[in-house]
C-alpha cells in the first residue's frame, strides 16, 4: 500500500486561443484541446464516484492518450513551429498543499504559465494514478504472487514518473513562478518518487514472506530498509522551503517510518527467539508493540485509525505482536530466565537497511505531429525558452 493520493482537477484550455497561428497543425490542435478536455471531465467526473467504485484505469488511459499530443506541442514550440501570442496558462488543483479552508480534492486551483507546469500535473496526476491502482490492487488480503509482482511493479512505474519529473521537465521550467503548488517543486517530487519505491520494496517484502522461506534477520533489514527511505522523504519534504505541505503526507511518513521499524523489531524478535535469545526476544517484542501502540495513539481520533492505511496495520499488527510478546515473555519468566535489554541496548542491535528494488526509468511517448527531434535518445525537446 501507499499515500492514498486525492487527484487533481484541472481548468479548461484550448490551445488555439494562445497561437498566433496553428499554421500545418490547425487539426492536431483541436485533437490535442479535445483530449486536454477528455481529461478534464474524467477528473470531474471521478470527484463524484465513491472510492470503492473509481476505476483508476481510465485515468492512466485518458492520460496516456493526451500525453503524445502534449509532447508534440512541446517540440513545436522548441523548434519554432508554433508561436503564441501569449503565454499559456493552466490551472490545477494543488492537492498536496494545505489550505486554511480546502484540503485535498477540494483544495483551490493555483495558475502558472508556461508549458511544462501542464505537462508537470499531467505526469503528476498519472503517477497518483498508477498509485492509487495499487492499492486498490492491495484492498483483499493475497497470498498470490501474481498480485504482489503486479502491485510492486505498478508502484515502481509511478515511481519512475515522479523521477522523471523531477529530473527532466522541472528542471527545464525556467520561469516558474512564485505562487508554483509545492508539487512543482523538483525536491518534492524526488521524495514522492523515493517513497513510492519504498512503498514497492514493502510489497516484495509481503510477497516474500507468504511465498519464500526467507529469513526473519533479512526481513529485518529490508524492513529498515524501507524506513530508512521513509526518513529521507520526510526530511526532504520538511526541508522545502514552504508552510503548505499537506500535514496528511507528512503524518503518512512520519507514522510510515515508526511502523517499518516496529516491523522491523517484530522480525529481530522472532530471529532472537529461534536463536533461543529470549531476553532480547521479549525486549525487541516489547518496543514493536509500544512503537505500534504509538502510532494509533498518533491518529487523533478512531476515524482517523479507520482512514489511515497505516494507522490500521498498526492496529492489525499490534494484535500479532502481542500474541509473541506472551509466548516469549512465559518462556523466559520460566525457561530462560534471561535479562531483557533496555531500548538503548537493543537499539545497538538493529541492523542497517537493505534495498531490493531498481527504480523503474520512465520516458515520455512518441509525439504524434510536429518534429521527432534527437537528443541523444529523446525523441523530445524540453528546455529552452519559447517566448
């Protein structure tokens, strides 16, 4: 599972009414504003559908059937092929920002010109896309391999377009302005891509315990792993220079990273306990369950526990974690009889992360009118100014 993201809407634009003239492109413009307007109404219209009947599908198609059409109205600007009359503006939807009325799916539209702020939320909004498919995958607890390979997978290609964001378009908006959304922002958006391929590695590790024999040490360390990855999104989200990031994503990781290393001593305590260490067993059993129990303590009210994926493994956890911290607890008050170590001393005891995953490269298509210009091995032009 991860963030469960409120996608964006967006409001409307014809691209005519900023050229000077179409010139040989007068239909491939009105196919591209025809597509742009698709996409504006999929997203409207997904605001009125309940959760559990979204088809996120759509949206990656819709997405997918604009993205050409967008690319090639990029390489003619960059190659001069299309002059405007004025800089083109967009409004989107900044739905990871906090607002003093509005959160999330109803936050208040923010307009910036320019090209590549459109061309930003589009690949934004699919990466939520592509994120919120896979935990809709997640929704039914699986033992199927299948499943886990396709949901890691599907993270890891929004975790690939959040890279690419900020990476190759961010970097070639040379005049983004001050009012820009914090999702424009190239920090930002190397930490979104961060936590989702954390979030992707977390998938293959319930994936290995349900179809592997792996060992609890190694699960241990990929647990850390993933909180390791955790703490560095926070504290580049933290660091951007901005009072407007959602309060939500950022209580999201800092719960992400407690509940990963709970799991993480959850596993140290079941490898202490199978190398008969029932003293650092019971000890690393006890801080998992005080980590889990603080993280429910965290999310304010029921409701909260109830909305918050994270809030209720906890929960779901906690029950587990409790069930070993009795059985060792026994074993050690009448069989072993060893001291049980302060969280100091277990702390020295945790092992550094371990990763799994590549991250998964994305590249924009094909165009579908204008230039095809070689860069290398793009066949699109995204930086120069236009105006």
């Amino acid at each position: 599972m991860s963030y469960s993201y409120s996608l964006p809407t967006t409001g409307s634009l014809s691209f005519v009414d900023y050229l000077e003239s179409a010139g040989p492109y007068t239909s491939e413009i009105s196919d591209a504003t025809a597509q742009r307007g698709r996409l504006r109404t999929v997203l409207k219209e997904l605001k009125k559908e309940t959760q559990s009947t979204r088809d996120y599908q759509i949206i990656i198609n819709t997405i997918e059937e604009y993205l050409p059409y967008l690319v090639s109205i990029v390489n003619c600007i960059e190659a001069k092929e299309l002059t405007f009359k004025k800089s083109i503006e967009t409004s989107w939807r900044s739905t990871l920002s906090d607002h003093i009325i509005h959160t999330g799916s109803n936050a208040p539209r923010i307009s910036c010109n320019d090209i590549q702020y459109e061309l930003i939320f589009v690949l934004m909004t699919y990466a939520y896309a592509y994120t919120l498919q896979t935990n809709d995958m997640l929704k039914e607890t699986s033992t199927n391999p299948n499943i886990f390979n396709k949901a890691a997978d599907t993270l890891n290609t929004a975790a690939g377009i959040f890279a690419f964001v900020a990476n190759e378009v961010t970097p070639t908006w040379e005049q983004s302005p001050d009012n820009r959304p914090v999702e424009a922002v190239r920090d930002f958006q190397v930490a979104l891509s961060k936590m989702a391929l954390a979030d992707a590695q977390a998938i293959a590790i319930d994936k290995a315990l349900v179809t592997s024999g792996i060992s609890k040490s190694l699960v241990a360390k990929l647990y850390m792993g993933v909180a390791g990855q955790y703490e560095m999104v926070y504290g580049l989200i933290v660091s951007i220079d901005t009072q407007d990031v959602s309060t939500d994503l950022k209580r999201y990781l800092s719960h992400g990273t407690l509940f990963y290393k709970a799991m993480a001593k959850k596993y140290l305590a079941m490898d202490a306990n199978d190398n008969q260490k029932m003293g650092q067993a019971v000890g690393f059993a006890r801080d998992c369950k005080a980590d889990l129990r603080s993280i429910q303590h965290s999310s304010l009210s029921k409701a909260h526990i109830r909305k918050s994926t994270i809030a209720a493994r906890a929960v779901k956890e906690e029950e587990a974690v409790t069930d070993l911290l009795q059985k060792y607890t026994i074993i050690n008050d009448t069989v072993s009889y060893e001291p049980v170590p302060s969280r100091q001393e277990l702390q020295k005891l945790i092992p550094g992360g371990r990763g799994v995953l590549e991250l998964k490269s994305y590249s924009l298509p094909l165009p579908v009118f204008g230039p095809s210009i070689q860069k290398g091995e793009k066949a699109y032009l995204l930086e120069g100014r236009y105006f």
